[in-house]
C-alpha cells in the first residue's frame, strides 16, 4: 500500500511512472494537495484513474473551521471568468505556499486503516507541506519518499543537504545534484540518497506513453510539424516570441507550444490549460524538437527526434546547463541560425538526430542507465523492500 501526494502537473508527470508500476502489484492511491488546480482533463491523469489499482483519495477538511470556510470562498472565486482570476498572481502564489486545506487526522487514520507503508512526494512541493507530511510520516514511523522533480540538468544546483532534511530518501535520477558540493561523498554515504536512474525515461514508460497519447500522424501533410517548448516565465521569453513569429512565415512547417505546467495559476488559466497537447504527446507528434534546456531534450534524445537546443534562452541569473558542455547536440546560438537549420530540414534532419553512441553517454549521464532499461524494475524493488521493513524498529 503507497500513498503519493502531488501538487502540480510535473509532480503528476514525474511519479506516474512509479505509481503505474507499483499498481500492477499493490494498492496505491493519490492525493492532489492543491485545491486550485485539478487533473482530471489530464489524459495521463484519466489513464492512471483507470487502473483497477489506483485509487483517488481527497484528506480535505470539510467542518465549520476557518480554513475549511476560506476553502469554500476559494470554490466561489475560481467559478470567476478568466481574465479576472489571471490578475492575481501574487494571491494565488501565496495560496499555493502556505495554505493547507488537508486534514492531519483523515491522513493519519486513513494510513492507519490502510496499512499504508511508504507516503511519496515530489522535490517541488512547497516547504511548509514537505514538511507537514514530514512530521506525519515520523510520527507514524512511515517512510517519506522524496522524488526527483526533474533531471538536474543547472549547473547552479541548491544545496542537496537541505532535500535530506526534508525526507526519509531522496530519489535522485543521476549525481549532478551533488557535483558541487565536498560533502558528496558524505551525502552518498548517508544511505538517504538514493540513485536508480528517472522513472520518466525507462524505456517501458516512454513506449506507454505512446499508447496514452494516440496523435494523429496524417502523412499527407507534407509540412515539418515543429514542436516549440516555451518558458514564459523566463527573461528570454521575448526572444522566444520573436522565434515563434519569424517561424509562422515559413510555409512548409507547422508549429505547436508547449509551455512549461510549472505554475501556481488556477486550472482555467493555467499553462497547462493553454497547451493544446502535453510534452511527451508533442514530441511523439513532432518531426522535429525544439527546446530550452530541460528534460524535453532528453526525451528527444530517447525517441530519436531531430533536435534543436536553443542555448541562447540561456537566464543568466540561472547560469549554465550541462546541455552547454554536450557538442552532440545542434544548438541554435541564435533566431537567424535556427531558421537556416529549419529552412532546409530535410537535408539537416539526420545530423539533428543525437548518434546511438552520443545517446548511451547522454542516457547514463543523466539518467544512469546507459539503455533506458531497468529503472523501474530498480523503483519497484525499492518500495517493496521498504514495504517489509518494520520502521518502528529501525
């Protein structure tokens, strides 16, 4: 029995993997923490609810306290229009930061019930419910699984020591989280700092995720289908705009966004509301990828997609990435050369596509494994282990 909690769209990306293997097997069952944001238009989200395995949960306190009215008056304000809810970045952003609307009790006895023997989390939840959760699991002497949010791909990384502080293991998809620090070696020797690769890119996964999202490959359209990956947080936004303007004027190509889901917008004018197919569905659509740096690039890389790193998105408060390092990888310096590189695709789309030897390096770089093969197998072996140990004992 596993309980997962998550709080936004990547977290939901991150730890299906997980949860659909643990399924085929044991109970688990899934709780969304936040409550101005809902999944359930997701297809990854309708996909994991079908399995006979997977159960919703919902710890909300429903009573006459005071978080339970404040609840109340947040339903009333996201039936408002759009355009209104969108004025509020900041309120929202302090909703998704310090407001808890789940019940201690309800979690407690449900686990209690339910014989519950590991609760899971993504890296991103905010502070104060990390460690809400925290307490609950070392009262309960349950494990707190911490997993990764995404593959560490800043070299700019914040201090691991504090992740440790917040769980019982730490989940990591490969060692560059700790590269920079002298206590690594310490940090490994912890035993809470667990290496098993990223679920997200196990091979098993990525083939799943081709049955979730069925795109329709019509052949005869003749023009290049151009996946564009977007930031609109990040100071570069406006060349990014700028890119997507001067791309809508060449006629033999077909481009669709993808914005980044990492917000704190509610549902109706969130990012991931505005994306007309979610980013693995985009990449399985696409002929060709075109990203700032993030794990986008790693799953073209895994599907053999012609690629494009646009590494002058590059946020110079952020730093660099280690896709600045890969010569592999075709990086459009710049709009003009990116639309040279576009402007004759079929005669530059082989040598976008990253070569069997490159991919290996890539893959155990990041991912630890070298094929993609295993991880979960490696996951799931974990939670069963953890699953027998009597942690009141330990």
């Amino acid at each position: 029995m596993h309980l997962f909690f998550i709080d936004q769209y990547i977290s939901l990306d991150m730890m299906a993997p997980i949860m659909f293997k643990l399924s085929k097997k044991d109970k688990v069952f899934l709780c969304n923490f936040n409550k101005i944001q809902t999944f359930k238009h997701i297809q990854l989200y309708k996909f994991l609810v079908k399995q006979k395995n997977i159960k919703i949960v919902n710890f909300t306190i429903y009573n006459f306290s005071k978080n339970s009215i404040y609840l109340f008056f947040l339903k009333f304000l996201l039936l408002l229009p759009s355009f209104f809810l969108k004025r509020g970045y900041r309120y929202w952003k302090y909703i998704w930061e310090n407001e808890n609307f789940i019940s201690k009790k309800k979690i407690v006895n449900f686990i209690k019930e339910n014989n519950i023997k590991t609760i899971s989390i993504d890296e991103g939840l905010v502070v104060k419910k990390k460690y809400f959760l925290l307490n609950i699991s070392k009262e309960l002497n349950i494990p707190l699984l911490m997993n990764h949010g995404g593959l560490h791909t800043l070299k700019s990384v914040k201090n691991i020591n504090m992740r440790l502080k917040e769980c019982t293991f730490y989940l990591s998809p490969n060692r560059f989280k700790i590269y920079n620090y002298k206590s690594s070696k310490n940090i490994l020797r912890s035993g809470k700092y667990i290496q098993f690769g990223s679920p997200r890119f196990d091979v098993t996964w990525l083939n799943t995720l081709k049955k979730i999202f069925k795109t329709n490959n019509n052949k005869r359209n003749k023009k290049v289908k151009v996946a564009l990956f977007v930031r609109p947080t990040s100071i570069s936004y406006p060349l990014t705009l700028k890119l997507l303007e001067n791309l809508k004027k060449i006629k033999n190509i077909e481009v669709k966004l993808n914005y980044k889901p990492r917000d704190v917008w509610p549902t109706k004018c969130s990012n991931i509301n505005k994306n007309e197919m979610q980013s693995s569905e985009l990449i399985i659509w696409s002929d060709i990828v075109i990203s700032y740096a993030s794990s986008i690039i790693l799953e073209a890389i895994c599907r053999d997609k012609p690629l494009i790193y646009l590494n002058f998105l590059q946020n110079e408060k952020i730093g660099d990435t280690w896709f600045d390092d890969l010569k592999s990888i075709k990086k459009g310096k710049n709009i003009d050369k990116t639309l040279r590189i576009l402007s004759d695709f079929e005669k530059n789309k082989k040598n976008l596509v990253v070569v069997k030897k490159n991919k290996k390096f890539f893959l155990e770089k990041f991912i630890t494994s070298s094929t993609g093969k295993g991880i979960l197998n490696e996951y799931y072996f974990f939670y069963k282990k953890l699953s027998k140990i009597d942690f009141k004992n330990v």
